[in-house]
C-alpha cells in the first residue's frame, strides 16, 4: 500500500497530481513523495553507477584536511598515495597484472601472500570515505578498470547478476572500493568472503571503510563465532589503517538547528522545486517495501527531503533501513527539512549502545549536516 501523498495546508487540502494554488507559490506543482516511488534499478545501471556518489566526486587527497593533532590522519594519506602509485602497471588487457602495490607476482602467476589490500578504520565523521574516494580519483585507471560502491550496493549487486557473473564483472578490475563495509548477517559473511577472495585471485587490489575493525566485524549482531573462519579470511585480505578524530561534519560549527513547525515544512516543500514532501512515520513503513539499494534511486532528481511527524524509530529493522536512507542523502547532498523530534533522538538508548551504534551516530551526525544545509531553504 502506498502512502497518501494528499496534504491538508492552510490554504486547502491539495493532492500530488494537483497543481498547488497558493499565492506567491515558487513552484507551480505540488512536491513529490519518496512513498509513491517504487525504483527498479536494470543491472547494467548498478555496474555503470559503480563510482564515487556526487558528494565525493571531486575530492582528492590535496583536499583532505589532516588535524595536525591527530598523525594517524596524515598517515593514512601517505600510504593511499603510495597505494595508488603502486596500481599503475599495466592494464589487464594489456599485460600481466602485479601484486599488492604493484609488487610481486603477476596474475597469472600464483597470488603472493599476505594483504592484498587496505581497510580504513575510525570514527564517523573523520573522512574515510573522502580517503576511499580519493584513491578511486587517485588511482591511474579508466574509470572502467575501478569500482566505488557502499557494502549494500555490492552485495545488492551479486543479487542481481549473480555470482559467477559479478567475478567475471568485477575480475578484470584493478580497484575495487567498498565503503561502510558491515556484516549484518551470517549469510553476507559468506557471500563476501568468497566473492573477495576470488576478485583478490584475479588480481583486484581491495580498499574498504568501516567504524569496526576486520577482526570484528559481526560482532554484537550475530552469533560471529559460528563464521570465525570467514571473518578472519576476509580480516587478512587487509592491511588495516586505524584514523583517530573528532566528527568533521560538527567540529567548530554552531549547534543543530531546532525542529520546525509542521506548516514551515510544508509551505517549504510547496516553494521548493524539486523537494519531496512526506510523513516520516509513513516513509518508514514505505522503506520496508524498498530494497536498501534502490534507496539511491528513491531519491533521484529530489532537490530536498521534507519530513513532517519525525519521531524515534520503534525497531532497529526500522532503524538499520534509515542509516542507509541517511547515507544516501548525505551522498547525494540532499538537504533535509523535518518537524517532530530533533534527530539526536532517532534512536533509543539501547540501540544508541548496541551492536549497531556507529551506524546509528553516523546518520545522526550526518542528518544534522543535511539539516543545517536545509535552513536556507525556509522563507522567514
């Protein structure tokens, strides 16, 4: 069942297929609804899509901005640039593919020992994905020869074309970049331990983020002791990088802004080109109906994301579907506008200290960044 998109304003109750008739209106149109989508996304469109998302298309290394206080952070990018540098043998068309940074045995020979890849480890907020997108740029390959994507897209990804047919896809890669790299249950453990371990095989060089260490990944969510085996396979494909730091997004910027009327919300959505306009209890029943990888494709040609009623998630099923949401509107640099709760109070105190904890502090932490990008929009 789809969610009503008819809207009750002050100046009358106008539906989505009803132009708006307000006076002064800047849109002649009233706003779209995240809930009467339903995206299908064609495989070929998840190979092609396979880059950097907007936010982080032309960021690179010379625009990261290390702490000084914090070492780690300039480290890290001296070892990507070197990673980088070390992928620019020849192409796998045209030659023997090397090792690990351009080292050791070619591809066709046997795969040397050891990692063969790099695993960005750290809070939310202190750039990996700025990192991992800088080594996407970085590294001296057509685009067609690298792939960029978030965990979910990949495994999502597997779903659609299959196994065999992603190795075959992706095998003749030199870069693939996962990022927000999670294992959420025993059967992604698997799948991607396997699907790693056979890319690795064929000469791809791995590069990952994540808010949780290799060697724990699972931990808190499942029992991950039955799959020790898989998670320390997949923990040795990489070389880990540990980046301390305080949330960027938040550093030396003024407080959150403050929830706003359910009629500032909607009289900005109207005036809006290209917002949607949705009760947020009702966009998350519709989230449950959507894959979490067509949340990207939800949210196509979506200038601003309003929300009205915001209010704690009541399940973490609920709340796991939101962090992806949240991930692809910062992504995609999609202001969001929203009446109800602040969204430092998303999520409860359980799962705010549960398994899942930094995934829930990071779409809190970038939420807010979409809310003060927001505050522009709202006419005084």
């Amino acid at each position: 069942m789809r969610c009503s998109v008819t809207r009750r304003l002050p100046w009358g109750t106008v539906s989505s297929s009803t132009a708006a008739s307000r006076p002064g209106s800047a849109a002649d149109a009233a706003p779209l609804s995240l809930c009467a989508r339903e995206p299908h996304v064609p495989a070929h469109r998840l190979v092609a899509e396979m880059v950097p998302p907007p936010r982080f298309d032309s960021v690179r290394f010379a625009t990261y901005l290390p702490d000084p206080g914090r070492p780690s952070q300039t480290e890290a990018v001296r070892v990507l640039e070197d990673f980088a540098a070390g992928l620019g043998g020849p192409a796998a068309t045209g030659g023997a593919k090397r090792g690990f940074l351009g080292l050791g045995r070619s591809r066709a020979a046997k795969t040397p020992a050891g990692p063969r890849g790099v695993y960005l480890d750290g809070g939310y907020g202190v750039g990996k994905t700025h990192l991992l997108a800088s080594l996407w740029h970085a590294t001296p390959a057509e685009p067609a020869l690298k792939a960029f994507g978030t965990f979910v897209e990949l495994t999502n990804l597997v779903g659609a074309l299959g196994f065999q047919e992603t190795v075959r896809t992706l095998g003749g890669h030199r870069l693939l970049c996962i990022d927000e790299f999670e294992l959420d249950d025993p059967g992604d453990t698997v799948l991607v331990s396997t699907l790693l371990g056979r890319l690795v095989d064929a000469g791809v060089a791995l590069a990952a983020t994540s808010n949780t260490l290799p060697g724990k990944l699972g931990e808190g969510r499942f029992a991950s002791a039955d799959f020790l085996r898989e998670i320390q396979g997949l923990s040795a494909r990489f070389r880990t990088l540990r980046i301390d730091g305080e949330d960027y997004r938040h550093r030396g910027l003024p407080e959150a802004p403050a929830p706003y009327s359910d009629e500032q919300v909607t009289r900005t959505a109207y005036a809006t080109e290209g917002a949607s306009l949705d009760d947020f209890p009702q966009l998350l029943d519709h989230l449950a109906k959507v894959h979490p990888s067509r949340y990207g494709a939800l949210t196509d040609g979506v200038r601003a994301v309003c929300l009205t009623g915001v209010r704690a998630v009541p399940d973490q099923s609920t709340a796991l579907r939101l962090v992806v949401l949240a991930d692809r509107l910062y992504d995609r640099e999609v202001p969001v506008l929203a009446s109800g709760a602040p969204f430092d109070e998303l999520f409860s105190e359980e799962m705010l200290n549960g398994g899942y904890r930094k995934k829930y502090f990071r779409a809190i932490s970038r939420l807010t960044a979409l809310a003060r990008d927001a505050q522009p929009l709202v006419s005084v």
